[in-house]
C-alpha cells in the first residue's frame, strides 16, 4: 500500500514535470506571440494550453531543466506545413523584447518572414547560453546591440538580408566561438573593427553589400580556420594585406566591389589554397604578379575592371587549373599565352584592355 501510493506519487511528479512548461516561459511565449501577426499558415495556432513544451510549434524545452531552449520558425523550410499552404511563409510585427525572459534559450530562429520589422531587441545580449542567432530574411532595423560581445557561447550570427543600419559593434570581436557570421545584404556602416583577428574560430566572415568602409584589418589573416571571406560590394579601401594569401584554410575570397587600391598580392596567386578569387571591380593597379605555378588552382579568378596594366604573366599557364578566369576592362597588353586554361576561354574574358592579341582576340 504504502510502496503503490510511493510509485504513484514518483510517477505523478515525473510526469508533471515532464510536460512542465514554467508559468514564465509561457507568459514570454505569449508576449513574443502578440507582437506579430501571421496569417496565411496559422503557425501559432499550436500555441495554446498551458504546457508550451508539448507540441508547440517550433518551441523545444531542456529535458531536463524544463526550460524553452529552441525557437525555430523558418518561413521557408521543408514543413508540411508549408506544403499544405502552398506558399512560404510571411509574418508582421515586431521581436518583442519578451523573448529575453527565455534565459535558457539556445537556439533563437526566427528567419525568413520577410515582413517582421523594428529592431533586434538589445536584451538579447543577456540570454547567457545563445549559441545561435539567426533572423536571416526579415526587415528588421536599428543597429546589431552593442553588447553582442557577451553571448559567450555564440557560434552562429546571422542578420542577413535584413535593413540593419549602425556600425559593427566593437564588442563582436569578443565572440570567442564565433564560427559563421553573416551580416550580407543589410545597410551596414564603418569599419571592420582592426582586431577583428581576435575571432579566432571564425570559419565564415560574410559582409557583403553593405556600406562598410575603411581597410581589410591586417588582423583577418591571424584567423587560421577562416574558409570563406566575404566582403564584395562595399566601400572598402586601402591595400589587400599579403598576410591574406598565407592563411592556411581560406578556400574563397571575394572583394569585388569595393575601393581597393595597390597591387595584387603574389601571395594570392602562387598557389595559397584559394580557389575562387574575385577582385573586380576595384582600383588595382600595377602588373599581374608572374607568380602562378602548379599549386594554383581557381575555380573562379576574376580580375575584371580593375587597372591592371602589362602582359598576361607567363607562369599563368604552369597553373594546375583555372576555370572560370576574367581580366577583361583592364589594360593589359601584349600576347594571350596559349595552352591551358586558355584554350577553353572565350573573348569576353580579354575584352576591353588596352592591347592584348592572339586566340581568342584578333591574332597579333
Ligand atoms: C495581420 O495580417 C493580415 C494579412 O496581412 C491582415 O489582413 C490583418 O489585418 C493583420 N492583423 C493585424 C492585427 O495586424
Ligand atoms: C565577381 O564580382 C563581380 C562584381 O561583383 C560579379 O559581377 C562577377 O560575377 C563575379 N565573378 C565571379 C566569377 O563570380
């Protein structure tokens, strides 16, 4: 008798807190619920009950600390829901600040909504265990908190394709297990802080179309497990380091539209593990360095509208491989080494330069 009521007790208790949603974590639910509006797929329809770690859409609790530690909702995913719509998904309103009560909060998605607008709330600096933050794909404005630097956790950090303004807070660079940033399409200003190289397990540094100014920190290139840079379609000037060409796992480097100025750097070309480089659309000047050999391998090498002047260099055709490759609107001059990769590239990868001949051009 005693040992039945016992086992009966454990198991209410076990499953209460099971299904256990703190009164807390509900009201910020709620909150963050009531400042938007989404009515074509009836996402939050899910959303009701007292018990939000039970089938709540796109809300996932610790099994064991019982706590809201996953939003997830995507407004373009594989979801039947989605599917039962037939159409991706748009939402209105604004982040409320709410969601900064969800202190156990791991994972914040909320991307793809295309119509959520306002700013990302500055409280989000002070969930302590954030490992990633993504709100790709709103409209969202104001500036990215100036106290991002304390999400001690943070691996992911994505506001792309969104309308903020503001700089890059200095305090980013202490991000310490930043591994993907991407800051693309949004309005941008200022500079990329000079110690950005403190990010040291950065992978992916994505800050293109923006409005970002001044130098590439020489720092960048103390970021050894950096794959992918990408700051195309900036007003970024000044020279590119020659530290850059040295990094050991940097596979793409995109600086095309920006205010670049000075020579290539040999480093870039010989061979460095780069395997798509895009400097168009810049203010380059000087020689293409003759400094290709059998360990350069680029998918893409794009040079275009730059005002590179002199010959094709030889050691271009010693090049392992060159696939996509455009020098066009430059001013060169002087013979189209023939060989690999050239007999594969048509006209419009020469045009526009000052005096070069030969196949694929008009023969010299
Ligand atoms: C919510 O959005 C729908 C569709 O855009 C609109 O018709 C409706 O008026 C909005 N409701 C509120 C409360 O904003
Ligand atoms: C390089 O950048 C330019 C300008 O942004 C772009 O038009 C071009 O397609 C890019 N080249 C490659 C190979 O992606």
């Amino acid at each position: 008798m005693g040992i039945v009521f016992f086992v009966s007790v454990l198991l209410l208790a076990v499953t209460s807190s099971v299904n256990s949603c703190p009164p807390s974590d509900r009201a910020a639910l709620l909150a963050f619920k009531a400042a938007l509006n989404e009515s074509y797929l009836g996402i939050f329809n899910s959303w009701k009950g007292t018990d939000c770690c039970n089938n709540w859409y796109g809300v996932h609790c610790d099994p064991t600390v019982h706590r809201v530690a996953d939003l997830t909702l995507r407004g373009e995913s594989e979801d039947p829901i989605f599917e039962k719509a037939g159409r991706t998904g748009y939402m209105t309103g604004t982040i409320s600040p709410a969601i900064c009560k969800l202190n156990r909060l791991t994972n914040l998605i909320i991307a793809d909504w295309k119509g959520i607008t306002g700013p990302v709330p500055a409280c989000i600096t002070s969930i302590p265990y954030l490992r990633v933050l993504d709100l790709i794909g709103n409209k969202l404005s104001g500036s990215i908190p100036s106290g991002i630097g304390k999400l001690k956790h943070l691996t992911v950090l994505n506001v792309a394709d969104n309308q903020i303004t503001g700089r890059i807070p200095a305090s980013i660079v202490n991000l310490a297990t930043l591994m993907h940033l991407d800051l693309r399409n949004n309005r941008i200003t200022g500079e990329i802080p000079s110690d950005f190289g403190k990010l040291r397990m950065l992978s992916r540094a994505l800050l293109s179309r923006n409005q970002i100014y001044g130098p590439i920190p020489s720092s960048i290139s103390k970021i050894y497990r950096l794959a992918d840079l990408d700051l195309s379609m900036n007003q970024i000037s000044g020279t590119i380091p020659e530290s850059i060409g040295r990094m050991p796992v940097l596979s793409t480097l995109n600086l095309d539209g920006n205010k670049i100025s000075g020579e290539i750097p040999t480093s870039l070309l010989s061979g460095s593990g780069l395997n798509i480089l895009n400097l168009s659309r810049n203010l380059l000047e000087g020689y293409i360095p003759d400094a290709f050999g059998p360990r350069s391998y680029f998918t893409a090498l794009d040079l275009s509208f730059n005002n590179l002047r002199g010959p094709i260099p030889k050691s271009i055709t010693s090049a392992a491989y060159i696939g996509h490759m455009d020098l066009s609107h430059n001013h060169l001059c002087g013979r189209i080494p023939s060989g690999a990769p050239f007999d594969h590239l048509e006209a419009a990868s020469f045009v526009n330069n000052d005096c070069l001949c030969g196949s694929p051009l008009k023969p010299c």
